[in-house]
C-alpha cells in the first residue's frame, strides 16, 4: 500500500495541472458528450415540452381565468384619469347610426368592424333558438344542474343596483320579483365551460363577422326588467363586441370620450328584440336603459 501512495506521488510531480486538466478533458470529450443524434432528441423534447406547457397554459386561461374577477381590481374612477386619450377621426364624420340588413362580412370587415362606427344589424338571429329559449328560468335551471360549481362562482358578475353578491343569488329570486315586483338587472362572464357548451347550442357567431373572425371564449349575458339597466361608463376590454337582443329592447345613449366633446355627436338609439349591436366600447362611453315590456336579455361577445 505505501508503495502505491509513493508511485502516485512521483506521477503527479512528474505532469502539471494543467497537462492532466487537458487530459481530462480530452477523456471527457470522448466518453461523456452526447452523439449529433443524442442532442437532436434532446432538443426536440425539450421543444415538444415547452409546446405542451405553451397548450396548456393557453386552455387554462381561456377555461379557467378568463373572464373570472381580478385579484387586483383599480376604480372606475382612476381607469377614467389613467386613461389615454382617443384620435377622435374615429367618430367626427358620423351623423347617424347605420341599420343594417344582408350584410356581407367583406363589407364588415372593411367599412365597419374596426372603424369604431356603431352600428345595428337586423336580421343577424334568423335562426337562433335562444330568442325563444332563453329566459330566467332556463338559466336558473342550466346553473343548478352545472357540476363545478365553485369555478362559476369565479366568473365576473355585475350586479349594478340590485346589491346581489353572485350569480346565484341573482338566480334565486321568489317568482313576484322576477315578473317585476321590483326592477332588476345584473350582467355575468359565462367563463364556465360546461354552460358555455350548451348555450352555444342555441346560437352561433353572427354571420356577418370576418370569416377569420373567432369568437372569444368568453360570452357576456346582460338580464333586467323595466326601469334599470348600466350606468354610464366605458370599458377596459381589448376588442370591439357585439351584443344580440334576444328578447325586450333596450335604450341606448352612446356619449365620445371627453377629448372628443366638440368634434363628435352623441347618439340614442333603440335596439329591440333580433337586432344586434355592433360597439367598441373601449371607445365610446354607454349607457343602458331596459324599455318597458319583456325582460331584456342580451347575450355578447368580444371579436377579432
């Protein structure tokens, strides 16, 4: 044994560090790196992991937060004063607004779904069966079978004035004040997959949008009976949307921004019962007014 320790010592005196350091190298070089043909499949695991977490991170967002309540909500009243201002070339030559019949999506795309000229469509739920479907009832019932429920829970809900803390709440009315003992109206994010499915059964992307055009994942569903509706505001959303009357008919005041005040109109407009709204709503401020006679419900969607 002391003769080997004495062999190893006069072996390391004999080379320097830096020759056995090359010649480590030199055995790692050899023995321990990867074949071309290693590294290739190395490299499109590592591509085929990263498209799977890109897919999924995708489908979680549109399934799951999509349309649900920010953690972090600012004011109205900031998103106002923070806001930047708008070119107002949008809406200075608009005298009126258009009501439109056998519109092609070339004509859309090109004259109206980007200009940011509201305009009301007419023969847009032909063949819907939402517009005879769809009432309280049907969507107290479609929430009650959903499974999951606590996911629904998280999807936005307005309540406006009714002072109701969630949707379901808003879906549990006694029947006189559902037929307008006292008004009501609330709005909510269909960001629940499953009822989101099965409303879709009932309508279809209005076929005058882009055919490139996708509907977003997530519908909006506005409710209410007579004397109520959304107060005056503007939203913070990223497209232009649509919003279909499937049943009564609402009161529309259409108000420029601020810095546009004495270039642009304001417009009122009636939207009744098969009419379809065209808006970007991140450009004008709204405001809504459910008309006396059936109970308003609209049902809408951003698009690209």
């Amino acid at each position: 044994m002391e003769k080997a320790r004495q062999r190893l010592h006069q072996i390391l005196r004999q080379h320097k560090r830096a020759s056995l350091s090359a010649t480590i190298q030199e055995l790692r070089h050899r023995n321990c790196e990867a074949s071309p043909h290693t590294q290739d499949l190395i490299k499109w695991t590592k591509f085929i992991l990263c498209l799977g977490l890109v897919a999924y991170s995708l489908d979680y967002y549109h399934t799951e937060l999509q349309g649900q309540r920010c953690a972090l909500s600012v004011s109205r009243a900031l998103s106002y004063v923070f806001r930047p201002p708008e070119r107002c070339d949008f809406c200075s030559n608009i005298k009126s607004i258009p009501h439109l019949s056998d519109l092609s999506p070339a004509k859309f795309e090109a004259d109206f779904a980007y200009s940011g000229v509201p305009i009301i469509v007419r023969d847009a739920m032909q063949n819907w069966t939402a517009t005879t479907l769809f009432n309280y009832r049907y969507f107290q019932n479609a929430y009650r079978k959903t499974k999951r429920k606590q996911r629904l829970s998280r999807c936005q809900f307005l309540p406006y004035k009714t002072g109701f803390q969630d949707i379901y709440e808003a879906l549990d009315m006694p029947q006189d004040r559902v037929m307008g003992e006292a008004p009501w109206y609330f709005g909510w994010s269909n960001c629940h997959t499953e009822v989101t499915e099965e409303f879709r059964k009932h309508y279809d992307k209005p076929y005058f949008l882009p055919n490139n055009s996708e509907n977003k994942a997530i519908d909006w569903i506005f409710i209410g009976t007579s004397g109520m509706g959304a107060q005056m505001h503007i939203d913070n959303v990223r497209l232009p949307s649509w919003q279909a009357q499937l049943a009564g008919s609402k009161r529309w005041l259409l108000v420029p921004p601020p810095e546009c005040y004495f270039q642009c109109r304001r417009f009122e407009v009636i939207v009744q019962q098969g009419d379809i709204i065209v808006l970007d709503t991140n450009r004008w401020y709204h405001q809504t007014f459910v008309l006396p006679g059936a109970v308003s419900i609209t049902i809408g969607a951003e698009y690209d």
